[in-house]
C-alpha cells in the first residue's frame, strides 16, 4: 500500500472515530444533475390530446397526468423515459403499446 492511501484511510478512520463520538459531523458531498423538465401539458396538447385521452393511449393514470401537469409530481425514471420517447416518436409508442 502506498503512503497517500495509507494516509488517506488513516484520515477516513479518524474522521469516522469522531464523528461515532459526537466530535464530528459526517462528511458530505453533494453531487447536483441537472435534468431538463416534461412540459406533459405541452406535450399533451401538441399531440391534441385530453388528459383522458393521453393516460389512456400511453398507460398512465389520469390522476398522475393531471399531477405532472399542475407541477405537483414530477416524472421520473422510466416514466420520464417513456414521455421522452412519446416526445420524439408518439406514434411508434402507441404501435407498441397496441400490439
């Protein structure tokens, strides 16, 4: 083992000793992504689409739709991907989703 990591470890183990006695707050890193929002209400009437009509030709529920669109929930994981892929190609999502 090298000396840096050796070092680095020992500071890791002094750090973890202090903070297990209250000496010490946790060290922590905060790490931000930044992820362009849906606008599904926009995307919703582009298609010119209700609300209905929307959750049903992509299997969402109305009551999530009307969520995301009042900015009250956000899409996420693989909701938001499906929407992206509604963005750029509705049609082949409703072939896929039909069949």
């Amino acid at each position: 083992m090298d000396d840096e990591l050796f070092t680095d470890l020992m500071e890791g183990m002094k750090e973890a000793v202090a903070y297990q006695k209250g000496k010490a707050s946790p060290a922590t890193r905060v790490h931000t992504v930044e992820v362009e929002d849906i606008d599904v209400k926009a995307l919703r009437q582009r298609l010119g689409m209700t609300q209905e009509g929307f959750a049903s030709a992509f299997s969402f529920k109305v009551n999530t739709v009307a969520q995301w669109e009042q900015r009250r929930r956000f899409p996420r994981g693989p909701e938001r991907t499906l929407l992206r892929v509604i963005e750029r190609e509705p049609d082949a999502v409703r072939r896929a989703l039909a069949g």
